[in-house]
C-alpha cells in the first residue's frame, strides 16, 4: 500500500492530499529516511511524521485497505510523541 494511503486509512493524517503534500515537503520519515507518497508500506516500517510543532513515531502493525473507524488505531503502534 502507498504511504499517502496508508496515512490517510489508518487515520493519522485526515485526506490523501494532505499526507501527499506532507511527503512532498519532506515531513514523512520511514524507517529513518525522507519518504515519497509512492513508498510501498510494509509491516514492521516506523513511520515518523514531523506535523508543526508535533512529531510522532508509529510502527506499522497491520495494512488494511478500508478499515472501519475503530479498527484503523489497531492499524499501527504509537511509539512516542513530542
């Protein structure tokens, strides 16, 4: 799955275009290393997402192509935030 999709799905990011222009302007990092919306999501990946002010690290535990709302938060593990 897409980087820009799996951000928008599993809720981190609230539209597709958002999480695409995020990555455009190099605020998305997986697995240590700027990320490109096209970047192919794996299980496993730690995906650090440096919003304003905000950072937050998640690890990919599940991809799923349309989850109910509830089961998107079961889609990754927060690893920390500041």
């Amino acid at each position: 799955m897409r980087l820009d999709k799996y951000l928008k799905v599993s809720r981190l990011i609230k539209r597709r275009t958002v999480a695409n222009e995020a990555c455009d302007k190099e605020r998305i990092n997986v697995n240590g290393r700027v990320a490109k919306a096209s970047y192919e999501v794996k299980v496993g990946d730690v995906i650090q997402l440096n919003l304003g002010t905000r950072v937050l690290s998640v690890e990919v535990l599940s991809l799923s192509e349309s989850p109910r709302k509830e089961a998107a938060a079961a889609m990754y593990r927060e690893l920390g935030s500041s």
